[in-house]
C-alpha cells in the first residue's frame, strides 16, 4: 500500500526525511484547501495511506471529504480541523505583504518559526531547515498557502463521517495547534487513536522521528 505524505506550510519533503518508504506530494501549487486537494487526488494511486502534518493534515481532511473511497486509513499530525479564527485571519496579509516585498525570512524567523518547536538538542538545527526549506519555496508558494489556510473549510462534519484506520499524532509542545485539538478530533473520530510525542513541538517528524515513526509503523500494520 502507497503511503502519501503531505508537509506543512513552507515544508516539502525533507518535513519527512526520516519516514522511510514514503512518498511526499507537493502542496504549493494553488491558494484554495480544495484546488490542493484535487491535486493530490490527480497524483495518487486509486487506493493509498494518507498522512499529513500541519497544512498537509488540513488538505489531507479535504481529500477525505472529496474521496474517502480512495483513502485506506488517515494519519493527522500536529493539524486543526476548524475553520481559520477571525484573528489569524486578520494576520494573514500583513504577512503576505511582507513576504511578497522581500522580507519572507523575516516572517519566518520573527513570526512563525518561534511557534514551532519544543526547547530540545536538535532545535537549532531543525528551526535552520526550517528557513532553508521556506527561502527554497519562495513568497509565491508563501502567498498561496497563505490564502489557502485562511479559507479553509472547517472539516468537523468530515471527521464524524470518516470510520478508517486513524492516527491523531502531536508534539507534547505544540504551540500552534495545541494537544486540545487533537482531543477534539480523537472525539469526533472514537476509531482514531491520539498519540502524544513527548519532547517536541509542532514538527515531531523532525525533532523526535525516532518514536514519531514508530507510532506511524503502527498505525500501517492495524
């Protein structure tokens, strides 16, 4: 069975470096969830696993919605299965202007990045790939996904409908989309299993990928 792996805003797939057998999709290509989502369903197999992180578990709840026919079992890490709040929202063109008028590392490194991470050993080297990867995808790809968080479709009515094999996996210290959330998705989907990976923050493929891919070695053999 194909494993489809989505990365989160400004990732691609060094996101999932240490995720043997995988194969990532690009998420950078249009500035709706659902444009993205159809995407991915281009670029699939008939039937395939589907994990995503962050933005990528925020399209991966739409190709659920568009086709849940296709997906085998679903994996959603460190996500937020609600709409965009009123005051991210407001935040979005500001940093879009920003990122578009050459400052994209600032945005990254004032803005966003210190959301990211747990205090740990690899946190330094992990927040540098971090900039490397945003600075190699560009403002256009910034703008885009930009766009495309803040219109997002809550998803809660999908997650109630889905009954496959499912992983909900997050950073102890995830600041950006916090363990409240994943409990709100492990109650909308009583099938899910909710994993917590002690030690990290927003990016556990990164910072703790030993015992990240150990939960998703799991949750392919259900």
């Amino acid at each position: 069975m194909t494993l489809v792996l989505l990365p989160g805003m400004m990732c691609d797939g060094r996101l999932f470096q240490h995720m043997p057998h995988n194969r990532c999709l690009d998420i950078s290509q249009h500035d709706t969830v659902e444009a993205l989502a159809s995407d991915v369903l281009r670029n699939t197999p008939e039937t395939f696993a589907l994990a995503g992180l962050s933005m990528g578990g925020i399209v991966a709840m739409e190709v659920i919605r568009q086709a849940p026919e296709r997906v085998t079992r679903l994996c959603l890490m460190d996500t937020n299965c609600e709409a965009e709040t009123e005051q991210i929202k407001a935040m979005r063109q500001p940093q879009i202007d920003k990122a578009m008028a050459g400052k994209l590392d600032s945005v990254m490194r004032d803005e966003m990045k210190p959301n990211y991470l747990a205090n740990g050993q690899r946190r330094g080297e992990v927040l540098d790939l971090c900039m490397e990867m945003a600075l190699d995808l560009g403002p256009d790809v910034f703008a885009r996904q930009s766009a495309a968080l803040r219109d997002r479709p809550d998803q809660k009515k999908t997650l109630v409908n889905w009954d496959k094999p499912t992983l909900i996996l997050t950073g102890a210290e995830d600041r950006l989309c916090p363990l409240h959330r994943h409990e709100l998705m492990a109650e909308l989907m009583p099938q899910a299993t909710l994993t917590i990976i002690q030690d990290a923050g927003h990016l556990p493929t990164l910072e703790r990928p030993i015992e990240t891919h150990a939960a998703l070695e799991r949750w392919l053999e259900e």
